[in-house]
C-alpha cells in the first residue's frame, strides 16, 4: 500500500515520463518491390528539422493525464530513410550538407512535412489500454548535378496502436514506439517504389554521368 501511495503521488502531482524508443524501420518488402538498384553516384540530405524531430507527448485523456512521453524520433527516422535509399541506389551517400562542387550524379532531399502524435488511456489505469495515434509524412525532393529539382513527393503513413496501460502508463510509450515503427516500414515501402519507378530520376543520372564522362 506504502508504495502504491507513492506512486499515486508521483503520477498526480509530479507528472512522470517515459521515453519512447523508437528503432530505425525498414520493411523487408522495400527491397522486394525493386528489380534492380538504380545506378549512379547518390547524395541523401535528411533536412535537420526531420533528422533532429522530437516531441513530447501528452495524453489527451483524464487517466494517465500528468505523464509525458518523450519522443526523440530524428535519428532512427533519419537511419531509416538513409537504409532506405541504399537499398534502392547502387551508391549512396549520407551527407549533412551539399556543396556547390559536390560530385554526385544527384542528391535526394528528405524534409518534414507532417507528424502527429496523440496517446490516450481507456478504462482505468491498471486494467486499461494505452491508444496511441501517429500520422508522419515526409517530402521527397530529386535534384541533379546542378541542384535543380527534377522530382518531387511525399510519402507518409498514419497507424493506430494499442497497448496495455502498465501500472505506471508506461504501455503508452509502448504504443507509440509500435505506430512510429510501422509508420516506418510503410513508408520505406512507398519511398523505395516510387524512386525505382520515376523515370525523372533516371534520366537526371544518365544525363550527369553522360555529362562526366566528356
């Protein structure tokens, strides 16, 4: 009983906080959908507002409404967009910015355009669900050698996850973690798609590396 008070006090007047892991995520399938890898010599630029993303999360319900969960989302984005387009270029390079003299045949941009995270508890606190609610989209820009924008898209994703509350409505970082990393695998599948199928994006390295070869 002792320590059931304690933590009555802890989650009611002093709000505790868990932390959302959130893994990088790529789906198997990603590399399924392609025939072969897209040649050339690739830049990847994750824009610091996606790669540096985080947030934290309040429940939007009455149970569980003192808690915070911490969402420190950035870098396993980042990795997973990286993974992403290593696995649909021959060569791909990670980079955090991108010089006027580069040397890529193009460069493939990736910034935020949308995230949303809700989480909320039903039915009590120790025998309830956590509910969590994640909508991410990410815009996808191809520039060529000359850093014109040949090719544009978004690709984005929104999952529901469910979770048991815990007794200290730590399932809600739980539920969180699960729909970022579906989120994830959903969109590695359309962002490797809809490069390997763009012919903007062909046509932009053949003409690079035509270029280089003069």
């Amino acid at each position: 009983m002792r320590k059931l008070a304690i933590l009555l006090i802890c989650l009611a007047f002093l709000g505790c906080s868990h932390e959302v892991t959130v893994k990088p995520t790529v789906s198997p399938v990603a590399y399924q959908l392609i025939d072969h890898k897209v040649d050339g010599n690739i830049a990847i630029f994750v824009h610091p507002d996606l790669a540096d993303l985080n947030q934290v999360v309040k429940p939007r319900s009455r149970n569980c409404s003192t808690v915070k969960f911490p969402v420190e989302a950035g870098q396993s984005i980042k990795a997973s967009l990286i993974k992403t387009a290593q696995g649909v270029f021959k060569n791909c390079t990670a980079v955090n910015s991108v010089p006027q003299d580069h040397g890529y045949d193009g460069i493939l941009a990736a910034e935020l355009l949308d995230f949303d995270v809700d989480v909320k508890f039903n039915d009590g606190l120790w025998s309830g669900t956590a509910e969590s609610w994640v909508e991410m989209n990410i815009k996808l820009t191809f520039y060529d050698a000359n850093l014109n924008p040949v090719w544009r898209s978004v690709v984005g994703y929104t999952k529901k996850e469910f979770s048991k509350a815990g007794g200290t409505c730590s399932g809600g970082a739980i539920a969180i973690s699960s729909g970022m990393e579906q989120c994830l695998k959903n969109i590695s599948i359309q962002m490797a798609e809809k490069i390997a199928e763009s012919r903007k994006i062909e046509t932009a390295i053949a003409h690079s590396r035509a270029v280089s070869k003069k």
